[in-house]
C-alpha cells in the first residue's frame, strides 16, 4: 500500500501525464494539426507550464499549468476506510477567447471520459507508481464535478484570456485489506516522453 505523501504525489503526476498525453494526442501541442472541418488550426502552439508562483504574474499564450489544492479525507466506511478529496486546477493561458473555450471544454471532456480515441473512455485516472522503470498502475482515483470558470471585466488584458478547468479527485484510500483492481500493464510507450516533459519543466 502506498500511502501519505508519495501516494499524493503520484495521484497528482498521473494527473498530469494523462491530461498532458491526452491534449498532446489531440494536437494541441502541434499547430500542424487539422481539423475536419474547418482545416488547420491557426494558433501557437499550447506548452506545459509550472503554476505561476504569483497570481499577477504575466504568462504568455497558450500555455497550461496543472496544480491541487484543498485535500480533505472522510471516513467511507468500517474497518478504516478512507476516501481523499483533492482539488485539482487545469489553469489555461490562451490567445484569444474563441482558443480558450475550444481547449477548456476539450480538457473538460477529457476528465468526463468522452473522448475514447486518445483514450480517455470514463471519468477515472490510472495512478502509477513513477519510481519503476516501466511504471505500474496501483490503483484509480474518481474524477468528480468538473466545471469551467474564466476570468471576466479584468483591466489587464492578459488575464481576460485566463481559463480554468477545476475538478475533485476522488481517492477511495483503503487499508491494507482493500484495494482497487487495476491493470497493471497499461502504461504505454507513449506516457514515458510526456513524463520525462514533466519532470524537465516542473525541475526548472
């Protein structure tokens, strides 16, 4: 049983690779993508970013940054059963209105599970433990009450183009004799690149 802090951790970086690995299947980092209709896309490219450590801190187009606040337990059941409720924001830095309600509601759908094509089929996440070689999925956590907010009537134009995508993590924290079964196998060739991204970006 992984538990505490590492356990947090962990929810919160598979948080990340799969909304990262998700947009990045859709295109998002990539203007050269196309859709049908209407043709190519014309914007810069999205990129992955820390949160910003001051809230009136100047971020260029289009970036996105992932972070979590407000975790709080509650007990679920007999025997010690625990389940975790952990805050997460998708923050979205955007060019132009139009961009920024196409990308928040695609990050939407990606935390419902409406988009099975880049894999995102329910609204559940795969929680590996990221200090394996070849990461194994331990457990699921629950993707609860997603809602897009945005910033309006700012004086500073910059931050009329900020978008925000929040969402409850749900973490059925069990004892040693429960567990969620999952497959421990789905980690793909594809995820390790978007981690290694991650981390480069967040060490920074």
């Amino acid at each position: 049983m992984i538990r505490g802090g590492l356990r947090s951790r962990f929810i919160m970086d598979s948080t990340r690779i799969a909304i990262v690995a998700a947009l990045s299947e859709l295109g998002w980092f990539d203007t050269t993508v196309h859709d049908i209709p209407p043709g190519p896309r014309r914007h810069w490219p999205l990129r992955y970013i820390p949160k910003p450590l001051k809230w009136d801190e100047n971020v260029e187009p289009n970036a996105v940054a992932i972070s979590a606040d407000d975790t709080h337990s509650i007990r679920s059941g007999l025997g010690g059963e625990f389940e975790d409720n952990m805050r997460v924001y998708v923050d979205l830095f955007v060019e132009s209105d139009e961009l920024g309600w196409h990308l928040a509601q695609d990050v939407r759908d990606l935390l419902i599970g409406k988009m099975p094509d880049v894999g995102r089929a329910g609204p559940a996440i795969d929680v590996y433990d990221l200090r394996l070689a070849t990461p194994a999925a331990f457990t699921q956590v629950d993707i609860e009450r997603p809602l897009i907010d945005r910033a309006e009537s700012e004086s500073r134009e910059w931050r009329n183009r900020w978008f925000m995508v929040r969402f409850d993590i749900i973490d059925e924290y069990y004892d040693e004799h429960g567990g969620v079964d999952v497959d421990a196998n789905r980690w793909s060739d594809a995820l390790a690149p978007v981690w290694q991204q991650i981390q480069t970006i967040e060490d920074q």
